[in-house]
C-alpha cells in the first residue's frame, strides 16, 4: 500500500510556500494575468517561483497541523504578500497617479484604457508611464531585487511564526511611507502639471481680449501638444527617476527586516 503522508506533508508546505508568493503578484501591478498571457501560465510561474523555498519551509511544517492552525496561517501569508506587494508596487500606482492628473488637467480623462497588468481602468498617460517602467523593471535589477526582497521575507518572518512584532515604530515608518508617496506624485508630475495650467491660463486671457474665438474647441489639443512636449523633454529625467527608485529597495528591505519578525508557534 502507498503511503501517501509523505505527499500530503509535501503538499503542505507547497501550500504555504505559494500563498504568500500569490498575493505579492496579486498586489503588484506587473504581475497581471494577462501580462503572463492567461491564469495558467501566471499559476506556472507562481509555483516555479515557490519550489525554491521547500527546502526552507519543509522541516519547519509539523506532520500535524490541525485546521485551526492552518487557516489564521494563510491569512497572515496573504496579508503579508499584500504588504510586500505594495511596497514593491509603490513606484507603479505612483507613475499611474500621476498620469491621471496629466490627464485630468489637459482634459483626457474620458480616454481612460483597461492596463493588461491590472485588468483595471488607467489614464492614456498612467498606461504610457507603467509601460516604461514595466521595461525597465525587468531589464534592470528591479526584478531580481524584488525577488530577493520576497525570498528574504521567508527568512525575516516564517511561515510558522504567526504575530509579527509591530511597535511605534511600525507606524512612524508607514506614515512617512504614504507621505513619499504623495510626494513623489507632486514631484514628478508637477512641471507638466504646472505647464498645463499656465497654458489654461492664457487661454482664458485670449477670451477675455478675444470673446469671438472658441478656445473651448482649442484648449484641448494645445494642452495635449504641450503634454507631450514636455513629456519628451521630461525623459531624460523619468529614466533618471525610475533608475533610482527601482533598484532602490532599501525601504522596502528596511521595512522587512525591522517589522516582519513574529514569534514562532513551535516557540
């Protein structure tokens, strides 16, 4: 007869292995679905990616771990991966921000388009802008720091360690985390921004001293045209920014190694 224990005990820790695995890629925008051309392939990868850390996870899973254990287990597995995955989509949803504000302010917004990565609605510009970095994500070191920010994670708090040990700390780090955030946003997109506006201004000028023209008709296409004007002008610093924020994975690093520690159950 096949004893089937050692199966099921294997099973398990692919199990625990994979799910936090699956909400990193959830969270991160380049990780959609349709980027890896459907579920099944995207799923392919999730458990490749996975297998590298049985040898870790393996002798830390007891042969007996009731229900009871197992559930409140992969919850935190998934919060955990949901973290990590902001923290490693930071720069996307920030380049997405500021593309809808791009959009908004030249009077685009109506143009929206579904981005592949998420399956979600994004400005034309959002969508521009997530494309460049997703390139320069997997063709630079963002994509193999990030990797080993996930790996580490395993290492920094286990699986079997169910609370994490958050203090004041924990809190100081996130505000100022959501303050770059915002910061970012204003900081990259707010030259062209700040164009488009001086662009409307002038426009209401022309009406004052010219009522007979239709600058309603015109507004649109001129703040397009400077849009991307400055946007051509602007590469050579979006590359700059994007090189450095994409490598950079020290906050993320910091945040990992000072509050994903937790306490172990087998303690």
């Amino acid at each position: 007869m096949v004893d089937v224990e050692p199966i099921k005990f294997f099973m398990l820790a692919i199990a625990l292995s994979v799910t936090r695995l699956t909400a990193v890629m959830t969270a991160m925008p380049v990780f959609g679905t349709e980027v890896f051309g459907g579920a099944i392939a995207k799923n392919v990868v999730m458990l490749a990616l996975s297998m590298v850390l049985i040898p870790m996870i393996l002798p830390n899973v007891p042969h007996e771990l009731p229900f009871l254990t197992l559930f409140p287990l992969m919850i935190k597995e998934g919060l955990v991966g949901m973290i990590i995955g902001f923290l490693g989509g930071f720069l996307f949803y920030v380049v997405q921000g500021v593309g809808s504000i791009i959009d908004t302010q030249r009077g685009a917004s109506i143009g929206s388009l579904i981005d592949p990565a998420t399956g979600s609605e994004v400005s034309i510009f959002g969508d521009f802008l997530t494309k460049i970095l997703i390139t320069m994500f997997f063709v630079s070191s963002g994509f193999m720091g990030f990797l080993t920010i996930i790996y580490n994670s395993y290492t920094v708090w286990p699986v079997m360690s169910i609370f994490p040990n958050m203090d004041k700390a924990f809190l100081d780090y996130f505000l100022a985390f959501m303050n770059d955030f915002f910061e970012l946003i204003l900081s990259f997109g707010g030259p062209i921004v700040f164009t488009l506006f001086l662009a409307e201004f002038g426009l209401g000028m022309i009406t004052r001293f010219a009522p007979q023209l239709n600058v309603f008709f015109l507004a649109m296409p001129i703040k397009s045209v400077l849009a991307v004007f400055f946007l051509i002008l602007y590469m050579t610093f979006l590359t700059t920014f994007f090189q450095k924020h994409l490598p950079d994975s020290h906050k993320a690093s910091f945040f990992i190694s000072h509050f994903l520690s937790g306490s172990s159950l087998q303690e």
